[in-house]
C-alpha cells in the first residue's frame, strides 16, 4: 500500500504540473479501461496492481500537457482518491509466523493490550514475540498485564524485516509497558523479549559458514508435528579420540543459546588455534530439542504434563528425547566425554538471572568435573561479556535442589547415566543482560568461541 500512496502523490504533482492534455476525454477512457481490465480483488474491492499503475503514471506524463480540462481532472482526481483511501491500511498485531506468540486481548486507537500466550503452559512465563503492521506514522504504546516481560534492556525490536535486532533500551519501558513512535516509511515492526532464533535463522548461518566440509546436516528424527529435528556431526580429520553432545531448546522459548551455538561451531571450524578439536573430536550437535515448541512460539518451559527438559527418565514421552535416549548412548561408543546443555535463565532479578553459569549436578564427582571447567572458560572468556567462576550454582543451592526435579530428570542428568562420561552439565546463559552486559547476537557468539576452548584445554587433561 505504500507504493500506492506514493504513485497517487506523484501522479497528483503530474496532473497538477502539467495541465491541458491532447484530447482529453478519449484518453481518459482509454486509462480508465486500462486500470479496471488490470486489477487484483482484494476485499472485494478492485485495485489496480502494481505493474498497471507504474505504467499509467508513466503514460499520463507523456500525454498531459500544459493547460487544463475541467472535466477530466475532477474525475480522475476522485477515482485516485478512491484508491489513496484504500492505501491507509488498519493497524494489526499478528503472530502467524515462525516462533510468534501474542495475545491480543484489546486494541483501542493508538494502544494495545496484549499478553503472552501461555497456551499448555503450568503457571505463567514471559516468552512473548509479535509484529505489527499499519502503524506508519503513528505513536503506539503496548501495555502487558502486570507481570514480568521485560528484561534489563527492555523489548527488543526490528523495523521493516527480522534481523536486524536492538535493545530498546532501559529506559523504555514502566510499569509493564512500552511506546513507539513509527516513522511514516515504517511498514512493519518485530518486538520480542529478546533476538529470536528459528529454524530460518540456523539455515541462513550454515549457508554462510566458512569451512564446513567437516560439518554434516542430517535428521535425527520427526517431531509430533512431523518436523525434521536437525543433528549437526562435525566430523574430526584423523583418529576420534573424544565425542561431545551440545543440545540446545529443551526449554523453546530460550534462544539466545542458539547463538552461542553458532559461536562454537564457527570457532571449531575456522578458529586457528582449535586444531586438536578438528583433529581429534567428533561433535554431534541438537540446535532445537523442542522443535515444534520452537517454530510454534511456544513457552516450552513448564509445557503440561512436564517440559522436555523433565523427560530423560525412563518413561520419555516426546520423540526427540526418546531418539536423544536411544542413539547417544550407541554413537558415543565409549569416547563421549561432556554433554553440554544450554538454557536460559529466568528473565531478570535475583538468583542466576543475569549472569552466565553452570547449574551443579547432584553426582559430587560431575560436580567436581563442573568446577574445572568453570575455571577453565573464566580464563578463556575475555571477550565483551565476561564469566565469574564464583557464579557457578552448586547442587542443594537457589532452585538447584531435589524439590525442582520432580517432575523427571533433565538431560544433563540424564548424561550423567552415559558409560564413560566425565563432564554433564547444564550452562545458563541469560536473555539480555550478562552481568551489566546487554546481550547481542556478537557478543553470544563470542562466548561461544570460549566455550570450544574451554572444551579444548579441559578434553585432554583427562588423559592425565
């Protein structure tokens, strides 16, 4: 509708500009013809298309010249009228796309009540992600219910497509919500808690990785919506001395880990110092465990009857942990030696919130294991967003204790079941802000890149 309105004004300067045309009222009828034998129906109501008016303008340029006709510009200004009308499109909130979730629950004028949809959710979370059309030139304010749905940062946004995400800042938002202000070229805007990241996002990455001929994409399985649920194996150069699982998503709504994925898979294969882990580690790679939940924008966290992240025990009753459970243990054939989990936390405040840190296991001797590697990635992280080994969530701790697991166990208890392994764990990396940092889709892909030497400097001292 934009490019209508832009044809009506420039049309309208012509028509002004150049008055009296060369026999006015045959050429009237002959554009006239032109445009209703040219048209696209939508709402039942006849509009030209785009190619038919691009021409007509040009059309009219060339044969109106200077003076004027009485007759024929009130006519044709009250059909171009019609059509401007038509191009002030009404203001919507949709959420019908990849990993969208909204609750539109009242729109008046020039505000928006809306909430997270929480759908099989237990209780409330925050997950909520949506995009906004009509709004050109106009001031929005959004209003949530009065529950958490912000981190430190405020919303994140992009205008007029879906990767170029900011924070809006800290000072964006009060008491649960936010105004915008839209220029008038704004046809379309993305809010959400934070970057998202779909199975669009992970194709577009793989697409541009340098040096992927290790890497090989294949499927492990089919969600229960019939989903191809992605597995990444980087194969090692010569004898597989160590295997690594990393899974990300058991939780759907927790996307910034996926690009801390991207920064260890990037820095395994390009990363010049990291050629024991080319050479020696097989790394197989679930970017989305909850893939539906993904692609659906659901919470993923407390799904009914219990979340991905509560299936790992005998009883799993989705797909892709039931596919996790059986073809791990058989690939690790003895060499499996760190199952790396990553979540996010909570969304602000107290406990692990906003800082980055690995969740202790209730095996003292996994815990231990924990522990060097904590200190291992505090030396390796000196990048933007920094990690304190002091942060680390020992067992017994906060919410880490046995009263949180009843519902099931999680996958890095799970591993813990594995022959052979030596470090299972659970990473928290937080939505937005790290330590006083704000979160960015850079910076988590810079810890990711100290994440694979972390992996690097601690796989052989197991040797020792």
């Amino acid at each position: 509708m934009i490019f209508l309105r832009a044809f009506i004004r420039n049309l309208r300067s012509d028509l002004l500009n150049m008055g009296k045309s060369i026999d006015f009222f045959h050429r009237f009828k002959f554009y006239i013809n032109m445009v209703t034998s040219n048209c696209l129906l939508k709402n039942e109501i006849w509009l030209p298309n785009m190619t038919t008016l691009t021409f007509l303008q040009r059309r009219l340029s060339k044969r109106i010249s200077k003076g004027s006709n009485k007759l024929f510009i009130p006519l044709l200004f009250m059909i171009l009228s019609q059509y401007s009308s038509l191009g002030q499109s009404k203001m919507e909130i949709s959420s019908n796309f990849p990993g969208g979730n909204i609750k539109v629950d009242k729109i008046d004028k020039d505000t928006v009540w809306m909430s997270p949809d929480l759908r099989d959710t237990e209780g409330y979370w925050f997950y909520w992600y949506f995009k906004i059309t009509g709004m050109a030139g106009k001031t929005v304010h959004f209003q949530f219910p009065q529950k958490p749905v912000f981190g430190r940062y405020g919303p994140a946004y992009s205008i007029n497509n879906d990767s170029t995400w900011k924070w809006y800042g800290e000072t964006s938002y009060a008491n649960h919500g936010f105004t915008f202000s839209f220029s008038k070229g704004d046809t379309s805007a993305y809010f959400s808690i934070a970057f998202p990241y779909t199975q669009k996002n992970l194709y577009d990455f793989l697409g541009k990785l340098r040096n992927r001929g290790s890497l090989k994409l294949d499927t492990l399985c089919f969600s229960r919506e019939n989903r191809a649920v992605e597995q990444i194996h980087i194969m090692p150069a010569q004898k597989t001395l160590y295997k690594v699982l990393i899974t990300a998503r058991n939780h759907a709504c927790e996307m910034t880990t996926d690009y801390v994925l991207e920064g260890i898979i990037r820095s395994i294969l390009n990363e010049r110092d990291l050629q024991f882990l080319r050479d020696h580690v097989e790394f197989c790679i679930v970017p989305f465990v909850d893939k539906d939940g993904v692609e659906n924008g659901d919470q993923g966290k407390w799904r009914k009857p219990h979340d991905y992240n509560r299936d790992y025990d005998n009883n799993s009753i989705y797909p892709i942990v039931k596919a996790i459970k059986a073809k791990v243990p058989e690939w690790s054939d003895g060499k499996l030696k760190i199952v790396l989990d990553l979540h996010c936390p909570y969304l602000r405040g107290d406990g692990d919130a906003e800082y980055i840190c690995f969740i202790g296991n209730k095996n003292k001797a996994i815990q231990q294991q924990q522990l060097i590697m904590s200190d291992l990635v505090a030396k390796n992280c000196n990048d933007e967003l920094r990690f304190y080994g002091k942060n680390f969530m020992k067992y017994g701790t906060l919410w880490n204790t046995d009263k949180n697991y009843t519902q099931g166990a999680s996958c890095s208890q799970w591993g813990t079941t594995i022959p052979g392994i030596a470090l299972s764990t659970t990473l928290e990396f937080p939505y937005a802000n790290a330590s006083g940092i704000a979160v960015s889709k850079d910076n988590a892909r810079m810890f990711g890149g100290s994440m694979a030497y972390s992996i690097q400097d601690y796989l052989p001292s197991l040797a020792k």
